[in-house]
C-alpha cells in the first residue's frame, strides 16, 4: 500500500488529512514541521508528502529531502487562505 506522508502544522488539519486518508485505505505518518518531516523522509521511501506550503522555510528543506529520494516521491503542495 502507498504511504504517505502529511505536513501541516495545524493538528485539526492534519488530524482530519489522515482520517480521510486513512479510511481509504492508504497508510499516513504525520509531521507538523519541516524538520520533523526531513527526519521521516530520511527513512523509508513515501509515495506522497502533502506538503503545507504555509509552513514558514519548509519548503526547501522538505523539497531536498524528498529530491534525495532519487525523485520516487510525488508532492503535493495544500495551502489556505489567510484569514
């Protein structure tokens, strides 16, 4: 089965991200910042990182990490409005 991982450091978001997920049957870790997300990509290789693009200087960070997968690994950023 795909694993996937989700970045977004908004718990509620994340919580319902994975739930979702989860219920369809994938298998999902959790990260609620780039460091913490770098870390996991380290290990087994992610079909998916679903990637919060307001998380302040993660993007690079989590974009290396996943580029030194040897590009197995799609990204899909999420984003909202500010409110």
């Amino acid at each position: 089965m795909y694993r996937i991982l989700v970045v977004e450091d908004e718990k509620s978001i994340n919580d319902l991200i994975v739930m979702n997920l989860t219920e369809a049957g994938y298998t999902c870790e959790r990260a609620f910042d780039g460091m913490e997300a770098a870390d996991k990509l380290e290990g087994e290789p992610f079909a998916l990182v679903l990637l919060d693009i307001m998380l302040p200087a993660v993007f690079q960070l989590v974009y290396g990490a996943v580029y030194g997968q040897h590009g197995t690994c799609h990204v899909l950023l999420i984003g909202g409005a500010p409110q």
